[in-house]
C-alpha cells in the first residue's frame, strides 16, 4: 500500500456464532488498528483506514479473545478501497424541550470522586462509535442532586494521549446555553493502562420538571488513539432529565 491511501476492511459473520476481531498490522508487527464490533451486532469494521506509510501491511481476520475465544463458524472478508462516506448521524432531538434548568460550576479533580456521575443516572449508556454521530439518551435526578458529567477520552500511552488531544475540543451547553470553559474541569491520568484526559463539570440546582443537558466532542481531524481511528467530525450526546 502507498502512504495516504485509505481502505474499508469488514469481516462479516455468516454463521455458526462467530464473533469477529479484526487486525491492521504494519511490516515491523505494529498493531495499527483493530476492531470488534464495529460492523454492526458482533461484525468487525475498519472504516476509512489511512496508511501513515508506503510498505506492507497484514490484516488479521480472527475470533473475539483469538486463540482465548470459543466463537465459530464462517465468515465474509471485503476490502474497499478509497474513502467512504459515514453514516447519516443519527438525529438526537427530544420530543419536548426541557422547561428546567441546572447550575453548572466547576469541581475540583479530589471533589469529582465525592459525586455520583450523570451516567448513573442515566436509562441507557450512550454506545461507543468512531464516526461522527448525534445520540440522545434519557435519565431521572432528584432535584437536590448534583453530579458530575466527566467527558472521558483515553489513549494507549500518554504520548498518543498528548497527539490526540492538540486536535480534540469538548463543549457543554445547559438548557440551552453555552457552558462557560472556566466551569469545566479538565485533566488528565491513568486507569487502566490507559492515559485518559478528563473534561467535567459538576451539575446541581435542578428547577423544572425537564432539562436538557449536552456534550459535543469535536476532532478536527482523524485521530488513531492506539487502538482505533475516529473520524474527524462532531461527536454529540445529548440527555434529556426528568427531575424528580
């Protein structure tokens, strides 16, 4: 492959159960990229890979957990070359807009463990995706509640870490408004393994009966974070919270 060029590489499953893995891995064994269920269900998907260099690269079409992995059965390898679009995002519009609002303030990194997280008090998880997508999820708070929205992203090591962030922005908006940079809270650690950079903000104050609350997390750019590409794009989650 010449450097620059881009490929969509997708192992489907036919039958049998298999949980499909797949593996980018360049001419000195470096894994570039890998994917699990990217595809859709438990189909594999490397979407619009770039390479970063001319030379040879393997692509490993294996089972979930590989030679740990109990999954079998036949599966369907394609390879497309040049970009593909990305999927029409998803629209994230709530069927009513909220009449409440919430105070939002910063809260320092020793404080953020004093507070349960919104995600507790959320229906449902918003899903993991590497291409630009608008999600919305629903949740319940108690009026005298405060919780901290934590906007995670983390990276195989610190130096990739540092990569993605140079072309990585977060904003919040709260009922309706733009939430100043100054009440968020941004840092970075390790869990895990894995070096992670913090965006949060502590909610409290709740009035109303509905609030509408979102994150946007922008990359300028395609970012590889050790383990996957994203595409460059907006990434936005929106929740809608009945107040109790």
């Amino acid at each position: 492959m010449n450097a620059g060029e881009t490929v969509t590489i997708r192992m489907e499953e036919l039958s049998g159960g298999l949980d499909p893995l797949l593996i980018l891995i360049d001419a000195n064994d470096n894994v570039l990229a890998y994917d699990d269920d990217g595809g859709g269900g438990f189909d594999a998907e490397l979407r619009n890979i770039s390479f970063p260099q001319s030379g040879t690269y393997t692509v490993a079409a294996t089972r979930y957990q590989q030679a740990q992995g109990y999954t079998t059965g036949e599966y369907k390898l394609t390879i497309h070359y040049g970009a593909l679009e990305d999927p029409t995002p998803e629209a994230a519009s709530p069927d009513t807009p909220g009449d409440g609002s919430v105070q939002v303030s910063p809260v320092s990194r020793d404080g953020i463990a004093r507070y349960p997280t919104l995600e507790s008090a959320l229906a449902s998880p918003f899903a993991e995706s590497t291409s630009p997508r608008a999600q919305a999820v629903t949740g319940t708070v108690q009026r005298d509640q405060s919780c901290v929205w934590d906007v995670t992203w983390c990276a195989a090591d610190e130096s990739t870490l540092a990569s993605n962030l140079e072309v990585l922005d977060v904003r919040f908006v709260a009922a309706g408004q733009p939430v100043d940079a100054r009440d968020v809270t941004v840092y970075t650690d390790t869990r895990r393994e894995l070096a992670c950079a913090h965006h949060a903000l502590l909610l409290s104050g709740w009035s109303g009966q509905r609030v509408s609350i979102g994150a946007t997390l922008t990359l300028r750019e395609p970012v590889f974070d050790g383990f996957r590409i994203y595409t460059s794009g907006d990434y936005t989650y929106q929740v809608e919270l009945r107040v109790d």
